[in-house]
C-alpha cells in the first residue's frame, strides 16, 4: 500500500475514535433521564407524542413486554409500507407516473427496510415515486435505526441494573432516539449535503442533450433528506440504483468523507454509551479497542488486494504501478472521483457496518477483496455493526467469551458482576446460530435451485460469491450485494424476505431474554478469581472467538466461492 492509502484510512480511524466520547456521553446522559441540550427544542414535541399515543413516560416494561411492543411496531410498519408500495400509482408527488410495484418485490422491499437490512432488488429512480421515497423509506430508516439502538439500550440496561425486573419501555425509548439524536444529527448532515450539491426538491426528471446529440434523463428529488437517514442509520439504502458512487448521492472527497464518518458514527459511540452506563468506561472502550482491531485487519487486507497489479496485463508488459498518472491495481467497478484507498475504506466500513451503501462495484473486486466484505458481514456485523445491532450483537458475543475464560479457569464465568448462568449463555449462543442458518440453508437451496441459478450472470466460483453474498448481506441486514445476481423475482425476493426477517428477529427475541435475565441478578463483587474485562487479555480473546466462530463456521462456504476464485486466477486458469 502507499503512504497516501495508510493517510486516509488513519484519518478516518481517527475522526471516529475522536467522536466516541462527545457522542456516546450525549446517548448516555440522553437513555439515563438526565436530559440534555435539546430538551428546550424537542421536550414539549415528546410529551405531545405521549399524550397523544397514550405512553407513560415513567412506566417501564418487562423484557416479553418490550419485546412483543418491538414486533407489533414492526409489524404495523411493514404493512404500511407494503400498501404504499402497491398503491403507489393513486398517491401524490409522482411527477414520473410511476406504476404500483409487485407484490413479490413490495414484499421484500418492506421486509427489507422494517429489517433495517434496505436490500433494493429494483432501481429507485425508475421504480419509486418522491412519496414512497419520503414516507415509506425515510420513515423507516428513522424508525427502524432507532428500534435497533432501543433494544441496544435495553440489553444495556440488564447489565447495569440489579435486581430489576424491567428494562425500560420500547416507545419511550423509541421516541427519544428519533427526536434526540437521530432527527438532529440527520437534519445537520442533510444541510451539509445540500451545500455541497445534493439535490432536494420535488421537479420532475429533466431531459438533456448530450454533446453528440443523444437525450439522457437526469432523475433528482428529495435526495439530501434521505441520504443523510441512509448513512447515520446504516440503512444504506440508495435513492439512486449507483447508491453513493452516483454524485447527486455523493459528489465529492468531502461529502464521502463525512458519509463514510457517518457511517460508523453512532455504533462506535454506543461503546462509550455502554462503558458510562454500566459504571465503567473501560468496558466500554474495551470493546471499541475489539471492533477497532477487527476493522482495521479487514481494512489492510482489503487495500492491499485491490492495489494488486493484474497478473495477466503485467504478462504484457504493462505498467501497473501507482503513480501520479494512474492508481495502479484493480480500478475496475471503482470511481475515479474516489480511487481504490476509498473505495475499500467504504467497502469495509458499509459491511462492518449493517449499512449495505456502496460507492464502487463489488463484484469487480479482487476474490481476496471481496472476501473481506463477506467475512465482515458474516461475522454478524459486529465490528462496529449496526446502529443498536453492534452492539448488542458483540455483548452477546462478551457472553460466549466469558463462559469460554469461565471453562479456562474452572469457575462460574461472569460479566460485569453478573454471574453467567445456563440461560444467558444459551439464548446467546441461539441468537449467534441464527446468521449461519439465515445464510447457509437459503444460499444452499438458492445454488442447486434452477429459479437460483437463473439468476446468475456469472458461473464458477464468482456465481457461487454472488449468492453467497446476497444472503449473507440479507441475514446480517446489510443489503450491499455483489449485483451480478439479478435478485427481482419471485424466487429471490420471497427467500431474501425471509432470509432478512430471520436475520433481524431471531438475534433480537434471545437477546431480549438475556437482557431480563441479567436485569434481575444481583451484583457479584470482584474478587481474585474474577476475569478482567477491560484488558488486552480480554480484547484478544473475544476478537478470536469472533474470528474462530465465523470462520469455523463459513469457512468452508468460503472455500467454494473467493478463495476458490483466488487460487483459480493464480493458477492463471482465470482472467
């Protein structure tokens, strides 16, 4: 790599890290009732809500109660937006006149965005109108970022309660989230977005004339609004079908790097968060220094593969290096705009993340660059993760770790002061089992189906990736993909739906049960025997848990798809 590719990828790492702290005490102060700057602005609009919805601010729920308000919010969302999906046609702010969508793909479109997962088997531009945009997919990557981050708080509050049989209420939480942190943040980035050139209005497509003579139709619309929701709630979904390599998504070096920030924004405060929650900020950044290690190993191998030459033009005798004439390496399926540093910056960031949005083509990538995007995902999207998912995705993760140190020691593992008995770690590893049955079983039917197979425009190993990585993106509520695979039909959009709904639900409901199980113990005093949690000890090995999990468990996955691919194109016997 070059010293220009380990600059921007150290200055990414470091505008993150610097907005842990500012960002995560603000979420801390926010969830524990301590109110905060905003409380003037947006206090009186709460309490509005409440009156009018009938929610006491100050009645907290059971972790089944909390649970079954989450899965009736989800509900009532999905079919919301699946009957604006199929009444699109009779709706206003439809300048294009654009029909109602189908069932199948309405079906995987609301899964798709009530799941936080925003997978898109259609193009936005030419499928929906600024209405369904604005009120079906905005709406959701509001409502659906701030159910994650509420449930996040929840398991949260089970390790930092005692004796407790409550652990919080979902529409407070849920509230506060919207109006708090993900309405302000959004409302400030979308102004940002406008400035630099990201169109917002409601005009109708304009038709130009190119220099040779030829008509082109330049689609617009409300873009700023719902970019700035798509990357703050790793939604990732793209107004655009170029997602952010489209430059009314993402005009340029400034705007993608304040997207890619934001991308990893409030899931790597939410660490913080929990340290200040649980009464011990190192706990807290022991599990950033965790996400930090495990990105930073994905970020390195990703830029290093793509800035590796071509083996068959270098036969040639063609210059590949990097100079100030040429980026040198894979430049295929990469905007120029951004070159290779920042494409795979993003690649790594959009699939560390559960955000999906991509600025340059993923199925060009390298086999060994697009390994990378896979492993994260299939790690459960615990580095950094999702907004909510990450977090309580790699707490569930903390508990496996600690039973583990508890088998290494021969006694009773525990976890910030709460003894970790049968249940916890149970309903953990449950919850953990879910991606690979969310991802294998559909990936293994899709592969040996004739309706799977029809939709590959590769063969080989790479038509195998292609699968594979489309549930692997829909499991982990990702929704980037490597787009060879033609995924708009009744086939892929049912078993992708599904794919997604056991990805989200599945993690969440054990998960749940671990927070009310934890709420009510007691607090166990540290004594001799106890396992650190906030050392290097403690960071090695839940990042090795992590890595053996996934990699025990997809490795052989793996093996058909990318690696084969990989040693095929050494072999010379590709490409």
């Amino acid at each position: 790599m070059t010293i220009n590719a380990l600059l921007q990828i150290a200055l990414f790492a470091a505008l993150v890290t610097l907005s842990v702290k500012p960002l995560g005490g603000y979420m801390a102060a926010l969830f524990q009732g301590e109110g905060t700057f905003l409380a003037p602005v947006f206090g009186p609009v709460e309490r509005l809500i409440y009156r009018l919805c009938g929610i006491r601010e100050d009645e907290e729920q059971h972790w089944t109660g909390y649970a079954l308000a989450m899965l009736a919010f989800s509900i009532a969302g999905f079919l919301l937006l699946y009957g604006l999906l199929r009444l699109q046609a009779y709706l206003p702010f439809n300048p294009q006149g654009l029909p109602n969508v189908a069932p199948d793909l309405a079906f995987n479109t609301a899964v798709s965005f009530v799941t936080n997962t925003n997978w898109q088997s259609y193009s936005g531009e030419s499928t929906l109108s600024y209405f369904t945009q604005m009120v079906g997919l905005t709406t959701h990557n509001f409502v659906s970022a701030a159910t994650g981050i509420a449930l996040a708080i929840a398991l949260i509050r089970g390790f930092a309660r005692r004796s407790a049989k409550t652990v919080g209420s979902f529409w407070v939480d849920l509230t506060r989230t919207t109006l708090y942190l993900l309405l302000p943040l959004a409302i400030v980035m979308a102004l940002v977005l406008l400035w630099q050139g990201v169109p917002q209005n409601f005009a109708s497509y304009t038709l130009a004339t190119t220099l040779e003579g030829a008509k082109q139709i330049i689609a617009q619309g409300p873009v700023a609004s719902q970019e700035a929701i798509k990357m703050l709630g790793t939604n990732g979904g793209g107004f655009f079908n170029a997602n952010s390599a489209h430059p009314f998504e993402n005009p340029n070096a400034l705007t993608n790097l304040i997207e890619l920030w934001s991308i990893f924004a409030i899931s790597a405060a939410l660490t913080y968060t929990f340290g200040k929650m649980v009464g011990n900020v190192r706990q807290g950044w022991a599990i950033f220094a965790v996400m930090g290690l495990l990105y930073l190993g994905g970020q390195v191998v990703c830029t290093w593969a793509e800035n590796q030459p071509s083996a068959k033009l270098a036969a040639l005798h063609i210059d590949q290096s990097a100079s100030a004439l040429q980026a040198g390496g894979n430049m295929e399926g990469k905007d120029v705009r951004f070159g290779i540093t920042n494409s795979t910056i993003w690649a790594t960031a959009t699939t560390d993340a559960s955000n999906g949005s991509v600025n340059a083509m993923h199925d060009s990538f390298t086999p060994i660059g697009g390994l990378v995007p896979i492993v994260n995902i299939e790690l459960g999207e615990v580095i950094f993760g999702g907004v909510g998912s990450g977090i309580y995705g790699i707490l569930l993760f903390a508990i496996v770790t600690m039973f583990v140190a508890g088998l290494m020691v021969g006694r009773t593992p525990e976890y910030l002061g709460k003894k970790l008995e049968a249940k916890e770690v149970k309903m953990a590893i449950l919850a953990i089992l879910v991606t690979p049955l969310a991802v294998l079983v559909p990936a293994a039917i899709a592969s040996v189906a004739p309706q799977g197979l029809a939709g590959l425009n590769n063969s080989g190993p790479h038509g195998f990736s292609e699968i594979l990585y489309a549930f692997s993106s829909t499991a982990g509520n990702n929704g980037s993909a490597f787009a060879g695979l033609t995924a708009n039909t009744l086939f892929y959009n049912l078993l992708l739906g599904v794919s997604m709904l056991l990805g989200r639900f599945l993690w969440i409901v054990p998960m749940l049960a671990v927070a009310g199980s934890l709420a009510a113990k007691k607090l166990v005093p540290p004594s001799e025997g106890t396992f650190p949690t906030t050392g290097l000890l403690f960071v090695g090995l839940l990042a090795g848990v992590l890595v053996i999990v996934g990699g025990l468990t997809f490795l052989p996955a793996l093996a058909l798809g990318p690696l084969a691919e990989h040693f095929a194109m050494q072999a010379g016997t590709l490409y």
